[in-house]
C-alpha cells in the first residue's frame, strides 16, 4: 500500500466518524480530486506526489461541507455539472424520475417533443433529457439568480432553453403545446427542518428545499402549471419526499383534469415521484 492509499484509509475512517454517509466513496473521490487522478489510479501517486492538501479537503467534509462542493462538480446519469453554493446539488433519486421520463417521452412516438423543466436548479434534468432524447426540444427556468449562475454555465452550449421567472406562471407562450412537465420542486415540510442532513439543511438553497408545513405547497400550485402547459394527453412527472407516498397523486384528480394518477419508487423501492396524465376532453 502506498502512502496515499494509507491515508485514504484514514480518512475514510474519520468521516465515518463524523457520520458521512458514504466516507469510503467520499475519501477515494477527494484524494482523486486534490491529486488529479481518477479514483481507480490511487494506487499510482508516488509516496513524493503526496498531497497535504488532502486533509484539508477531508477536514472540511468531516464538517459536512458537501462533496459536491468542495469538488466543484456533480454527477448525474451521463452528465457531469459544476455546482456550489447557492445551487441544490442533484441526487442519484431522482436519476430514476429522469429514466422514467425518457421512457414515457419515447413512448409518446412524437418526432420533436417539446419537454419543460421547472425549478430547475442546475439544469441536471434538463440536460439529461436534452442528451438522451435527441430530437427533443426543452425548455427550463429557474427563479433563483445564485442558481442561475451555475445553471448558465451547465446549459452552455445546449439546447436547452432557459429562463429566469416564477414556475408558477412561465412559458404562457407553451401553454397547451408541451408533451411533458418535470420538476424536482421543493417539497420538505418545514417542520421538518431539524431532521434534514446537515449537507443539506446548511449548503443547499432553503429556496430549494421547504414547501410550506406539509411540504406540497409548491407542487399544488406545479399541478395548475402543468395542466396549463399540457396538450391533451401529456404527461406531468413530479420528483416528492419518499414519506409523501399517496398524497401527491390525489393533487392530480379527475375533476381537476387528469387521468392515470399514479405513484412511484425509486431503485431503493421507496415513493420517490408521482405521474399524470392530462385528460383528454
């Protein structure tokens, strides 16, 4: 074992103790950083090469500081995004809302689907289908001018259209022409706020984050939203807290347009987002 990989070891040991969720993965990912490697070429660096810097980095994790953060970058389905703070760091739960979006875009058989994002935060979920959807043409906007800053560099150079405004009421100019509506809204109950990660609670956006004391005040307002930008027959996909299971399908009722009201988990199996379709007359 080289030096490195000793003080990988470490490392990973006090972020456990510091109660890192994933101090392993979080140890090898910023030894890799501060010493311009990839993870799988640790073993590589020459015991010279070592980098004090390291425990400068883990110091700053071990306060729970986000990796994210300290790295620059995100890593979400095939894109790698820069983030800091003022921006919501994307998680690998909503990657399955994203995958089944794609599916039901594909299904749709449309040769141009027009997609929008709201609340789009780094514009992950916009480029993702950006990407993976070829011919689609997709529309994000995001309220928040910290997170705009990184949301511009991200979209640079893609397709992706994005604006500043309230999701509220944007793209009235879309409105009954798009095939689908994504969003990862904020839905934490505030009264929950003690018992987020700290990861979270102190470095993401609270913008991002709480949505009134049940945490769906934002997504009853999206449903109008959606049902405003929906044709007949597209398809609303909205990311909720896995202890919401249940109540986000009944927003999206009958009387209120929608058909085909539905739940589902995430690759953990847990309630992650819920989907509707907008009733044709």
């Amino acid at each position: 074992m080289n030096l490195l990989l000793a003080e990988v070891a470490q490392a990973t040991q006090r972020l456990a103790d510091a109660g890192v969720p994933s101090p392993r993965n979080d140890a090898e990912e910023l030894a890799a950083f501060v010493h311009g490697v990839k993870r799988g070429e640790l073993h590589t660096v020459k015991d010279a090469d070592f980098d004090a810097r390291y425990w400068e980095v883990i110091a700053r994790r071990e306060a729970r500081e986000p990796l994210q953060h300290i790295t620059g970058r995100a890593y979400f389905r095939y894109l790698e995004l820069q983030v800091g703070p003022g921006v919501f760091v994307p998680r690998p739960e909503t990657e399955s809302v994203v995958g089944w979006a794609i599916d039901a875009v594909r299904a749709m058989d449309v040769v141009e689907p027009l997609i929008v994002d709201l609340c789009t935060g780094s514009g992950a979920i916009a480029l993702a289908l950006a990407q993976e959807v070829p011919r689609s043409r997709v529309h994000a906007v995001e309220l928040s001018e910290d997170a705009l800053r990184w949301t511009r560099k991200n979209v640079e150079g893609s397709r992706v259209d994005l604006r500043q405004g309230n999701a509220l009421d944007a793209f009235l100019d879309l409105d009954g022409q798009v095939d689908l509506v994504i969003s990862n809204p904020p839905y934490i109950p505030l009264t929950e706020w003690e018992y987020v990660a700290p990861e979270a609670r102190d470095y993401d956006p609270e913008l991002a984050l709480f949505s009134g004391e049940d945490g769906l005040d934002l997504i009853r307002g999206l449903e109008r939203t959606a049902h405003r930008l929906l044709r007949p027959g597209g398809v609303v996909v909205i990311e909720h807290a896995d202890t919401q299971g249940g109540q986000v399908p009944w927003i999206f009722t009958e009387e209120r347009g929608w058909a085909d009201a539905a739940d589902h988990p995430d690759l953990n199996n847990r309630p992650r987002f819920a989907t509707a379709r907008r009733a044709t007359p």
